[in-house]
C-alpha cells in the first residue's frame, strides 16, 4: 500500500494517532489527504531539522491538550457514573429522572440495551483506611477483567464500609461467571483485610435494579453468621436452616441462670449452645443478636456489681462495641472473654470483711442526703474518721470520697436513662443541692454531660428497639 492508504488504515485502528506529513511531492492528492486526516503540518522535501523539531512540538502539544480534554471528558462521565450507581440503590420511581438522563446524556458508552441484564455486588470490608484504599483503581481493575467477558460496570460507595458493584451487560451472567467475578473482587481486596461479598439477583433492566441492590443487603446481613471472606448469594443461603429460636433462647435463659447460680460448667454449656445455634443460620438479622447479646453484656455488669467485683468493662461503652462487630464470631467471643474475666475474678476476690459491707450499706442507704460525710459513716461503724478512710481505702483500693462519688454517679446514670426525671431532681436525688457541681462531677466521671449523657442512652435504646423490628434496608 501507498503512504495514504497506511495512514488512513493507521487512523482507523488508532484515531487519536497524530500525523506529520513528510513528502517530495506538493500534489493536490497528497495535501488534500493531510487536511482529511488532520494532519499536524505538511512538511516538503528537502526537510529541515528545526520544520521537523516544530512538528513535534505542535503534535506533542495537540496530543496532550486532546488527553486533558479526553480525560476532563471521562472524569465527568465517571462522576455521572458514580451516581448512576449510588441512585440505583433506590427505588426505581424515586430514581427514574436520574437514570433518564444519565442515559440520554451517555447513551454512547452506557445506553442502548447495555443494560438489559444487571447484578448488584455488595463488598463490606471490616476496616478502611482512606490512605491505602483506591477505589478508582480497583475499578479500573475489576472493568479491565470484565471485558472480555462482555460485561461492564459501575459502582458507589455507601455507609463507608460499602462498596457497590453493579454489573451489567446484555446477556444473564452464569451462575459460574459470578462466582469467577465474587472471586476476582476477593483478590483485588486480599490486602484490605476482612471482607464479605454479597450477590444479589439478577434481574432484567434498569427499573428493577432496586431489587439486585435489595435481594443483596439481605444476603450481607446473613453473612454476619458466617466467617468472614464468604461470598453470599441467594442459592448457598437457602443450604442453611433457620435459626433454631427455641434453641437459642434456651441458651440465653440458661446462660443468665448459670451466670446467678455462679455454675462455671453450665456457663460455658450455655456459651456453646449459643455459638452452636446462631452459626450459619439465615432467617435471623445481626442486630437482633447484638440485642441479645446487650443483654448479657448488662445482666454480666450488673452481676459483677452485685458481687462488689470491680467492672471490667463500661457499660455504656458495650453498645459502640457491639456495633463495630464485624462477625457473630468477634461478638461471641467478646462475651466469652468477658465471662472468663469475670470467672477468673471470681475465683480470686477475697471477700468482704464485716466493717466494708457495714460501709457500703450504709452509703446505700444514705446516698441521696447532701451532708453525707465521713464522720456519720466513721459513727456507724465505731471507728475514728481517720481510721475509717485509711482502712477502707487498704481494703478496697479506693478511697471513701471516691466510692460515694462513683455510688451517685452510677444511681445518676441509672436515673438519666428514664425521660420522665429532669436534671435538676436526679442531681437532689443523688445527694447534690448544687445542680452546676453536680454536672461537672458527672462530666468528670463520665466524660459527658448529664444531657449528653442522657441524649447517647435514649438514641442507644432507640437504636435497641428498631433493632428488633423486622429488617428494611439497612444500607
């Protein structure tokens, strides 16, 4: 072939090519195929070094003002994209507007009946780090390996920890092909430490979309039952039973009623049932458990309290934890753990001599009084002031001024939970006339205000309740 026909053929395989033409000839054929393959320049022959040098540096220029345009062009194509994803995790009459127009407006990249078979991948990872993850690049990635099996893919970030694939194309993946795409996210994450995968259901269009995106949260909550790095989809789900409720609130009956008889054996019998029961089940929802598991959490604090055993935990701390449990295995074990603390407490608590359970008694009894002091305490126990503090703080660890602060602030925190008590009155009611002192010393203790403290419980418990309401869309 000629020069012409070469580079005609060169711009059709790589249109963004940029030419020089370089000839002996000034025919009109020549300079009429320059202009219509937009050529650089039309160099004539004899060629100077510095024509040559200025060709260069207009095709080098033309080319990298091309590649920001192309690139201004993709980033925005991209951005609409990424909404694109994010609104397809809602219902389809509240995101049809949306979709019209992101198609109308990329019809040539995402139009047409691209679209026509689409399956949502839900990625929830246990830890992120913002420095080390790169969503663009895992997608460029996972879009590279998608090609060749004739899909493509956008995708949305949501609820920080969630990653949204949505994969589409114009034939129904195979049951194989998911699998193969599960395994290729899992390898693009490896690094990113635990992670689940959910497969929604395919379905067929963009206006059923919102049921890949739903069918798949309800598989993500499944795997909270599972170990983590499992790929959930709806065929493996139904493999597994239901959770056997009957044999998980027996175990938590009996788990309570060890935990009062102090019957280590039973205790941990109790442990294992509830390990056994709620282990690859489906039919049973993450916060459901972790209200339960609360619970215990609670009946475990309150019993170490009962038994003079200094906490080991905060018990308004439990709630943040719970919520961070990426896997019933993490919560489980943090409620062994626990149990074994308080087990090996147990063992090890020397008890109360006469004179200390006199003490607490009496602070018990008279905590709310203002003027309680040392010298009624040091009276009712036939001891010298001096003699009282030295000796309860030898016994116990603490001294009686901060036993009777962490008394009020326990009762306080007690009283805060319930709405219907104002400020003011818990403060009278737990021994303090001065409601500004009493804030302070409960900000002190507690690291929040009376009203913080307050508004955290109230949301906590709100939190509890709607947790044990049947499962919306918890993304």
């Amino acid at each position: 072939m000629d020069g012409i026909t070469m580079l005609e053929r060169v711009s059709a395989h790589l249109p963004d090519t940029s030419i020089i033409f370089m000839s002996g000839y000034s025919d009109k054929e020549y300079l009429k195929a320059a202009i219509n393959l937009k050529a650089v320049t039309y160099i004539e022959k004899p060629i100077e070094p510095e024509e040559i040098r200025q060709a260069l540096m207009r095709a080098i220029a033309q080319r990298s003002e091309k590649m920001r345009q192309q690139n201004a062009a993709q980033a925005h194509t991209n951005l609409a994209a990424t909404r694109l994803a994010h609104a397809l995790t809602m219902p389809y009459p509240t995101c049809k507007p949306l979709v019209d127009d992101f198609c109308a407006q990329f019809r040539q990249y995402y139009g047409g009946d691209k679209f026509k078979y689409l399956t949502t991948f839900i990625v929830r990872l246990e830890h992120i780090s913002r420095q080390t993850l790169d969503y663009s690049d895992l997608y460029e990635q996972l879009r590279l390996y998608l090609r060749p099996m004739h899909l493509h893919i956008i995708y949305s970030e949501k609820q920080l920890f969630h990653i949204i694939y949505h994969i589409y194309g114009t034939n129904p993946p195979s049951g194989s092909t998911l699998t193969l795409i599960a395994d290729k996210i899992h390898s693009l994450f490896s690094s990113y430490g635990g992670r689940y995968i959910a497969v929604g259901e395919t379905v067929e269009g963009l206006r059923n979309a919102y049921h890949s995106y739903q069918s798949a949260v309800i598989l993500l909550q499944n795997c909270f039952f599972f170990e983590a790095g499992c790929t959930m989809t709806t065929q493996k789900i139904e493999d597994y039973p239901p959770i056997d409720m009957d044999a998980f609130n027996g175990a938590v009956a009996d788990y309570r009623d060890a935990l009062a008889s102090h019957n280590r054996t039973k205790l941990y019998d109790a442990l294992a049932r509830l390990h056994d029961a709620c282990t690859q089940v489906r039919d049973f929802m993450p916060n459901q458990v972790k209200t339960i598991y609360y619970d215990l959490f609670s009946c475990l604090y309150q019993t170490r309290r009962t038994e003079k055993l200094a906490p080991d935990f905060p018990l308004e701390h439990v709630m943040d934890l719970l919520e961070h449990c990426f896997s019933f295995s993490t919560l489980h074990a943090m409620l062994k753990a626990k149990t074994d603390a308080y087990l090996d407490d147990r063992s090890n608590a020397r008890p109360d001599n006469a004179v200390i359970c006199l003490i607490r008694d009496y602070i018990t009894q008279h905590y709310s009084n203002p003027s309680l002091s040392v010298k009624d305490i040091s009276a009712c126990v036939n001891l010298s002031a001096s003699y009282v503090c030295t000796y309860f703080k030898a016994e116990t660890g603490a001294t009686l001024n901060q036993y009777i602060t962490e008394f009020r602030m326990e009762k306080a925190k007690h009283l805060l939970a319930d709405p219907r008590y104002k400020i003011n009155d818990i403060s009278a009611a737990v021994g303090y006339n001065d409601g500004n002192y009493f804030g302070k010393s409960f900000r002190k203790h507690t690291g929040l205000t009376p009203s913080e403290y307050r508004e955290k419980v109230l949301n906590r418990n709100e939190v509890m309740h709607e947790a044990a309401a049947p499962l919306k869309d918890q993304l």
